[in-house]
C-alpha cells in the first residue's frame, strides 16, 4: 500500500496536492512518500521477526541521502555495490556494521574505503576478487571478513536483464568453485569467512526460486562444516517483486514465514538486501505534456520527461502505470507517451488508453521509486531532475533539480 491517492479526482502525495508541488518545483520530479517508505520498511522488516534478521536496503534502487537517512532511522542496513553507494550509506549515518558490500567488480580503493569504514563483509564474487581483498587486508593490518556470492543456478522467472543466479550470469561462484573459494578463504592470512551469499534475480513474483536456491545454500552450509567452516551470516540478497500492471508478487510476510520454517533450528543470522519492494511504490515521477500530436496511426504525447529520467521502460520494455494528475471526464484515446529525447526508444508507455490530454496537463507516471532516478543521465545534456520527499504536509528538496553550470561543472 502507498500514499498516493486521488481526493476529488486530485492526485495527492500524503497530504499534498501534486499539481501544487509541479507548480511550485517544476516537473520533471521525482517524489517520494516519507510514510510509504516506512511502511514498506516496517512490513518488510517485522515479515522475518521469527528470524534473527538484518534487513539491508539495496541503495542502487534508491540512493538519495534524505532516503537512505530515512530508513537508517527506521533500523535499516544497507547493501552497497561500489565506493560511491558506500561513502553516500556512512554519510546517511548508516553504522558501518550494517553495511554489506556485493558486486563483481570491487576496486582496490573501494575495498580500503570499505576496510577502513570496517563494514559488516564483503560478499565476493570471484576467487581474483578474494586475493584482492586478502591483499589489500595485509597492506592495512586489517582482517575482512567475507562471504562467497553462490551462484545456485536458478531460474528466477523474470526479465533476462535483472537475472542473475543462473550459470550464464557473470555473478558469484557455482556451487564447486564456491568450496574452492571456502577452502581458499579459510588459508588466506587476511580473511575470515563469516556468511554464505546470494541474490539471484530482481521483480520475482513468486517464492518458489528463493526456496530453491534456499535449498542449495543449506545443503552447501553442510558441505562447509563437513570441511570445519563456520560461519554466522545466511545473506540471500533481494528480489522480491512489486506490482507495477497486474503482478501479484507474494507479500514480505509469505516469504518469512517460508524462510522461518525452512530455517528453523539453523544458527544462521539472516541478511536481506530488498530494493524495490521498499522504494518502488513509494515514489511517482511527474511529467508535463509540452506538445500533443497525431498522425494517421498515432496519437502521441510528448512530455518533458525522456528515457534520461527514467530507462525502465526503454531498457526492459517496463511497463509503468500513468495517470492524469487531475482526472477529467474525456473521452479515451490511445496514446504513445514519449520523452523529447533524439531516440526512437525514447518513450514512457505505449499504446496506452487515457481520457483525452491537453498540453500542459501533467501525468504522473507510477512506481517510480526504484531503479527510475538512480538510473537517470544527462544525455542530450538534460538536467537531471529533482527529487521531493513529502511527509504528511512537509515538504522536504531531497535532491534539486540539477541546473545547466551543474551539467558543465567538471568539463575545461
Ligand atoms: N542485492 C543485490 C546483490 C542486487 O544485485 C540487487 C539488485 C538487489 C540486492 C536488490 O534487488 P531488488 O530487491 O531491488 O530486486 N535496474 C533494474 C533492477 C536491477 C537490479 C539489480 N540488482 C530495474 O529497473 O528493474
């Protein structure tokens, strides 16, 4: 559920009127719901009570300080995939031991930026990688403390692009390499391994791959203590799905109460890296339509919002919910919404039914909470829009909207 609602065929944000706050802060602009993200924190989170638990929001999915800040209050830890998430999670005032650090291609510099901050543990993704880390550990007298990225070779079910637990993804070791890793890792001077990780695909709609891959990691834990590893920390990344049309992925409270009974009785602390499930549906991007116009097969409108603002449904063919922001009694037409950017694939919905629209008239295209300003650019040198975060009546400038010295700032 989220706080974005129409009162009177009037699109509000809590309790703000969002053609208000277009007027006032220009559009395009991303805005956040302050009580749905804790919501969805708070849902999330208490689904896996019956489980020693840390819930670490993956930042890429939304990576704005005033956010981050947000769920940091609200207890959460952080899944961070590069030196810049890391820096923006410890300057949100997130404590480094809530701090989990994946991806596959983790620098010198990061891994000592990580090391210095003294984060919870790496999850590594390759056996070069866990040199790297053992070395840069010595140089600093340091000890990181590890977790392998299994691969469990997994069909998630979703969009190839977002899966990334299946033997031809570049993510993580399969399960023989992994024991090699272990065995390696246990040898190195530098390293200590605390927890087993995976993450095999994003926008799931269903349990039964988690479970899957659940199975395959507990049967791996056994292997390891077969070779007198130990370890604490069970990390089975993100993934859960959101409604974007008509999916119906399970709630966060199927999921724990499935993990609970599969993990019963196993010492393990679990970690969960959700994403979308937490920002997705706490978010809207608001749009204007600058110009109307029709040719004998198409009506387009083209508003002031292009694949800049949100790649989602370039990229993936994403389907994102679009609505008036003050809904009319006009007759429907069908409508191809695209962006002023100079590209084909340029657009934020296809063929999509609306009551008729003027220019000018704003849209508000939904769950645009995850992965929509985090992917933004500059291209065809475009200011990158402004993120607004309202709570109750307040309004909060999370992010300006960036302007035209900010688009040159670092050139000669
Ligand atoms: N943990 C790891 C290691 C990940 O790679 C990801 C997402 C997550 C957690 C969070 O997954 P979530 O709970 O959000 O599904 N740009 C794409 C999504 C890419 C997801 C990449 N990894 C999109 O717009 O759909």
């Amino acid at each position: 559920m989220h706080h974005f609602e129409y009162r009177n065929g009037k699109l509000f944000a809590e309790e703000v009127n969002v053609s208000e706050l277009a007027k006032q802060y220009g559009t395009p602009a991303y805005i956040y719901s302050a009580a749905t993200f804790r919501r969805h924190f708070q849902a999330f989170d208490s689904a896996f009570s019956d489980l020693d638990h840390l819930t670490c929001f993956s930042v890429k999915a939304n990576s704005n300080l005033s956010v981050l800040k947000m769920l940091a209050e609200q207890g959460a830890g952080m899944d961070v995939v590069s030196g810049g998430e890391l820096f923006r999670a410890l300057k949100a005032g997130v404590a480094a031991d809530k701090i989990v650090y994946s991806g596959v291609g983790k620098r010198a510099a990061e891994i000592k930026q990580a090391l210095e901050a003294g984060i919870l543990m790496f999850n590594v993704e390759s056996i070069a990688e866990l040199h790297k880390i053992n070395d840069v550990a010595e140089e600093m007298g340091k000890i990181a403390k590890i977790s392998i990225r299994i691969n469990p070779d997994v069909d998630p079910q979703t969009h190839p692009y977002i899966s990334t637990g299946m033997k031809k993804n570049k993510f993580g070791l399969d399960i023989e390499h992994s024991l090699e890793a272990y065995k390696l890792a246990a040898k190195l001077s530098h390293i200590e391994p605390i927890g087993m990780d995976c993450h095999i695909g994003s926008q799931l709609t269903s349990i039964s791959p988690f479970l899957e891959a659940l199975e395959k990691l507990l049967k791996f834990y056994e292997r390891l203590k077969e070779i007198n590893i130990s370890i604490q920390y069970l990390d089975l990344g993100g993934g859960l799905g959101i409604s974007y049309e008509e999916e119906e992925p399970p709630h966060p409270s199927e999921f724990g109460k499935a993990l609970a009974e599969k993990l019963a009785g196993v010492p393990l602390k679990v970690i969960l890296e959700p994403g979308r499930v937490i920002a997705g549906n706490a978010g809207i991007m608001v749009t204007e339509v600058i110009y109307t116009k029709s040719n004998p097969t198409k009506n387009f409108l083209i508003v002031d919002a292009g694949m800049n603002d949100l790649i989602r449904p370039s990229l993936y063919g994403s389907y994102h919910r679009i609505g008036e922001v003050e809904k009319n009694e006009r007759e429907t037409k069908e409508y191809d919404i695209v962006g002023p950017i100079c590209e084909s694939g340029d657009f934020l919905a296809r063929e999509r039914d609306l009551p008729e629209v003027h220019d000018g008239e704003l849209l508000a295209v939904f769950s645009a909470g995850a992965y929509g300003f985090t992917m933004a650019s500059n291209y065809n040198s475009r200011p990158r829009a402004c993120e607004l975060i309202v709570d109750g009546e307040t309004i909060l400038v999370a992010r300006k909207r960036e302007s035209y010295e900010d688009l040159v700032a670092n050139e000669l």
